[in-house]
C-alpha cells in the first residue's frame, strides 16, 4: 500500500509547522512523534517528489493554502527519485523563503555543504541527537518569523506609510500622500514649501517617480549652491565662445530634463534678473543658451522648493509675482516634524537599519526612555536632524539598543558649532585637533575604541595624541605607559621565539 503523508493534528499551541521527507519510515516516524511531542505541527513525506508536488503552486501545501504556512523543511540528503540536492534546488525557485534543514551521512557533508550554497538553511549529521535538531529547527522558525514580520511590515510601510523615499504615518503626511498620488498623473508645475530638512527635494523624486515621465530623467540643482553668475549657464546652456573658456556648446539643465522633471530647489534665492528669464522659458516653452540665437523646444515639468516666504518676498520686490503664480499651479506644503511626532518612531527605526548596515554595528533598535526623549524633541532641523542623531546614535551606542544618553539633548554643541566656536581665535592645526580629540573623547564618554573609530586612527595613536595633548591624568598616563611596556615585552618575546 502505497504511504499517504498525513498532516497531524495541528495543536491549539502549535509553534510552527515542519514538513519532514524521509524514506526511512523509522527515522521519519521518530522524528514526526518527537517534534509533535515539542509542539510543532508536522506533514511527513517518504519521497522528495511528493513534497514537491504538494509545495509548489496549486498543491495542498502551496503558499494560497490554509496548511501552506510552512515554518521548516528537514530532508534527508539521500533518497530515491529525488534527493535532497536537487530538492533544496526546485524548491528554492517557488517557495526561496522556506528554510531547508538537511539530514546528512558524515561522507556526504560536501554534498550538503553544495545545498547550502544552494540556499539550505543548515544541515545535521547522522547520528543526530533530537535536542540537537530542536535547536537547529527553533533557530529556523524564528528566522521564518522574522521573515514574516519584516514581510509585513515592508508591505504595511510601502501600503500606507510610505511614497517613494518619504516615510510618514501622521496626518499631515498621509494628506501629502495623498495630494502626490493626484498630482503626479498631471503635468502642472509643483511648488513644494516648508522649512529646511522636510524633504522636500524626496517628495519632488516621488511625485516624480509616481507619474509619467518616471522613466524620463529628473534633474536636480540647487539655486544657492551655484553662484549666480553661473546659475543662468547652468539652466539654460551656452553657445560655443559665449564668454572666455566656452570652448564647446554646454547643453543646460532644461535640455537635461526635457521630457521628464527638473527640481528648482531654493527657488527662493534666484536673482530678480534670472527669475524673469526662467518665467520666459515658462511660458514659452523653449530655451536659448546663453550666447546663442536659437531656441529650442522642451518639455519639462517644473517642481520648485523653498523654505522661504515668497509671498513676502513679492512685497519685499526681491521675487516677482508673475513667477510665483506660474511654480505655484499646485502648492504643496511639507508639515515640520515637531507637527507630526507619531512620524518620529517609523523615522528612527528607517536611519537606525541604514547606518547600522554601513557602519556594520549590532544596534537593533531603541530603549523606551530613548524613544521618548526622540519623540519629545524639538527637530528645528526636522528629519535631516533626525537622521544625523540617528546615525551618531549608531556609531556611539554602547551596547545593542539606543538608550537615553546616546542622544544628544538640544543645547549640546553639534559638528558646525564646535568649528564655529574653536576657530575663533585661528588655532594652530596643533590646537584645533587637541579641541577636536577632547570634544569626541567627551561625546563618546571616553570610549577610546568609539572615539578612534571616528577619529579615523587607531587605539594606540589616540594614546600618544592624548599623551601629546596633555588630555590624560597622571593616573592614566602610568596606566597607559605600563600597558606599552608588557606590549613591548611581549613583542620582544615573540620576536624571540
């Protein structure tokens, strides 16, 4: 009679459910008994074939079924028809989330190594012991739970919180979703107000990126990190020998962008004179290089920032009125981050998994007291503040969760206003670094492996610039000189040897 696999009685307290594929009847019966024992939820299979059949798309254990929330697989390796190689191989293309365990001989572990690399989760080699799977198989759920939860929340996120690049879950935000996904489908100019480090230049890229033109290009230029006497060359292009070093056409901006977006940041800050200009090639729809008689079609949607005022620039002369209302077809305004705390949590967790990935450290999140402290802040820098805290944070941070301390309270002197105050009276480089390494060692509480890491020099160096400096007590600086001596020694004997 041929064996019919059976799905056991999934308890009320079920901590996950494991298929296990054995064509060995009694090592997969004490395997199914055991993890039942444990409280698992356990679907047997004497061949590899049948578990296909019943995993992929359609079958009783496929992912749109009740019984295909798999947690495990466990196979052994060697097996008629199918062997668990060219098991953990199919399976991986339709279901490459499901974690694999595989059951190996000790002359196999190559093979099993190869399934690995294949994308098995782990594997065990005959004789196991049962506590030993049990542990292998706890650590498989949880990584399969984790999947799941990250699944959700990624999903959940890019439902409801999130456009593009710009995260937010309050309010204010959800309307500025909501006014992007109805005004990125048309093709009227954007202007984008609110004050420094919303992200406005974020939700330009979104609006961008949500409607037509989003295979077209978006250009990007900021109107106060050119000197004006450049900015019109820059926009607009210029002829050949139009002024001195002109030694070829320059295509401008606009012909960069034609067809898709250019992004005016700080529109705020043109010159009355390049203003006029730019509402010529408005309304017109065509530009003319600088130096040059021909004008060209474009056809480019504008989007322009700023955190300024403009309607009182108009009445200050410095911005003309016609301009204004032909940026302003649509205006959008980005809410500050103190007017919207329940972003400040999803913010957080976002820069925390950034820069915990770049900087390659172990922080996973943040205590309560910091998370309050977070959320009670000010941000007059809003979320570009936000992310700078985060990522000093990271680097910083002590153990695996940011607590209170390691978030600066406001007062405490930044980056810009360290430089500012210690270049007052010109130091000496000599006396600008001894400021630098003292306010560092102070922020990093005196941790000298965090202080050299961001110091970029190594341990021992830091020592002898503190010695240098005059930056260590009496006490430190014997410590410090009898740590040197046994290193010397030591080296000295290993040299020896």
């Amino acid at each position: 009679m041929p064996f019919m696999p059976s799905i056991s009685a999934t308890p009320s307290c079920a901590r996950g459910r494991i298929v296990i594929i054995d064509d060995d009847n009694e090592m997969r019966s004490l395997l199914q008994d055991f993890l039942t024992d444990q409280g698992y939820s356990v679907t047997p299979f004497a061949l590899a074939a049948d578990a296909l059949q019943a995993l992929e798309p359609g079958g009783r254990l496929g992912r749109d079924k009740p019984e295909g929330d798999v947690d495990v697989i466990v196979s052994d390796i060697k097996m008629p028809q199918i062997d668990g190689l060219e098991f953990t191989t199919r399976v991986k293309h339709f279901r490459p989330e499901l974690p694999i365990i595989l059951i190996t001989a000790f002359g196999s572990i190559e093979t099993a190594i190869e399934a690995m690399r294949r994308g098995a989760f782990h594997y065990v080699v005959k004789p196991f012991k049962l506590a030993e799977m049990a542990v292998h198989l706890d650590r498989a759920v949880e990584h399969r739970k984790l999947q799941r939860e990250n699944m959700v929340l990624r999903e959940e996120v890019k439902r409801n919180w999130a456009m593009g690049d710009v995260i937010g879950k309050s309010p204010g935000m959800r309307a500025v979703f909501d006014l992007i996904s109805r005004v990125s489908q048309a093709t009227a100019n954007v202007l984008i107000t609110g004050e420094s480090g919303t992200g406005k230049e974020m939700i330009a890229r979104a609006i961008h990126q949500s409607g037509p033109r989003a295979e077209r290009p978006f250009v990007a230029i900021n109107c106060t990190a050119i000197p004006e006497t450049l900015l019109e060359s820059e926009l607009f292009g210029h002829a050949k020998g139009s002024f001195t070093g002109a030694i070829q056409r320059k295509r401008g901006l606009f012909e960069e962008a034609d067809g898709g977006t250019l992004f005016l940041d700080e529109i705020g800050d043109m010159n009355v004179s390049l203003q006029s200009k730019l509402l010529r090639v408005i309304q017109e729809k065509k530009v003319r290089a600088v130096g040059d008689n021909l004008a060209r079609d474009i056809d480019v949607r504008i989007i322009a920032a700023t955190h300024k005022d403009l309607k009182t620039a108009i009445k200050e002369g410095i911005f003309r009125e016609d301009l204004y209302y032909r940026l302003s077809v649509i205006p959008l305004l980005v809410p500050p981050l103190r007017h919207r705390k329940e972003d400040i949590p999803l913010l957080a967790g976002h820069f925390l998994k950034k820069y915990a990935a770049t900087n390659g450290a172990r922080v996973t999140g943040f205590t309560k007291r910091a998370m309050i402290k977070l959320v009670n802040l000010r941000w007059e820098g809003n979320v570009r503040e936000l992310e700078n805290v985060i990522e000093r944070a990271v680097v910083l941070a002590g153990g695996a969760l940011i607590d209170e301390q390691d978030i600066p309270s406001p007062g405490t002197a930044n980056a810009e206003q360290f430089f500012a105050s210690a270049t007052t009276d010109f130091p000496t480089l000599d006396q600008l670094e001894r400021r630098y390494i003292g306010l560092v060692m102070e922020k990093t509480g005196g941790r000298k492996d965090k202080a050299a890491q961001i110091l970029g020099i190594n341990r021992r160096t830091l020592y002898r610039k503190e010695r240098e400096y005059g930056l260590v007590s009496r006490e430190t600086l014997e410590e410090i000189q009898e740590q040197e001596r046994l290193q010397a020694l030591d080296d000295a004997s290993s040299r020896s040897d």
